[in-house]
C-alpha cells in the first residue's frame, strides 16, 4: 500500500502588481497574483545579510478570487495557503517551458492598505481591515452540558 502524499505550500509574502481578474465562459471568476517572499542569506564576501526575494504565481478561484481583485493592490502583504501545480507546455518557436504555480485555498489579507502604500508589512498592524466578515463566524458554539469548570485548562 503506498503512502499518501502530502501537496501543501503556506508562503506570506508581497503583492508585485495588482491582482488580474477575468472569468471563464463558464462565468467562474479567476484571479491571477504574484507575490514575493525574501529570503535572507550572509553574501560570503560581505558578510552582511541580504534579502534574496522568490516569486511565486498565485491562481485564486471563485468568489474568493473576486474578493482578492477587488480589496488587493500592489505592494498588498497576503498570507496564501494552497497547494503546488505544476505545468508544462510549448512556446511557438516550439521551446518546452515548465512551471510551478501555487493554488490558494485561502488567503488572507495581511496589514492595511496604507501600509502597502508605505512599503508593505513590517510584521504588525492590523489584519485584513478591509475585508467584509461573515458575523456568523463569530458565534459561540451552541454545545450543552459544558460549563467553564469542564474545561482543563
């Protein structure tokens, strides 16, 4: 029996351009982002630590992918929990060329439009201000028979 296999990618980073929003014939919305994630490496000749940015393409689907079109912008700090593609295909010169995209099953919207504005998320702020909020979310649990005093911690 062979093992199950895991395709998971969780990656914050910044929006490099305004999200792209288009629809199938079907009607289904797709959104198209790109993000860029730092990573931070010693130059061996320097010494100093420099930021090495990867970028990633984003494919978010749905109502979700309308939602990203309509409150992201570039510069825009995102959370992206999804899963790797990876595709291959040929140019018309007839050139084979691959790669690796990410499906989000969700995003977040991370720190404020104004802060996109002056250089992004510097690790705080506020989270997803701008984003509309089920208030059923919020909801306590309707379960009986539980009192504060059955909870161990």
């Amino acid at each position: 029996m062979a093992g199950t296999n895991i395709n998971r990618v969780i990656i914050t980073g910044n929006l490099t351009a305004d999200p792209e929003l288009r629809a199938l014939p079907s009607g289904t919305s797709v959104c198209q982002l790109r993000i860029a994630c730092n990573a931070r490496r010693k130059n061996n000749s320097t010494g100093e630590w420099e930021d090495q940015p990867n970028y990633f393409d984003v494919t978010v689907w749905g109502a979700q992918g309308e939602n990203c079109a309509r409150f992201l912008s570039k510069g825009r700090p995102v959370a992206i929990d999804g899963r790797l593609r990876w595709r291959e295909w040929e140019t018309q010169e007839g050139a084979k060329r691959q790669a690796v995209d990410i499906i989000a099953d969700s995003v977040q919207f991370l720190g404020s439009r104004e802060e996109a504005g002056s250089g992004g998320f510097a690790g705080g702020g506020s989270r997803g201000g701008q984003v509309p909020v089920d208030e059923g979310d919020y909801q306590p649990s309707q379960v009986g028979g539980v009192s504060d005093e059955d909870i161990p911690f």
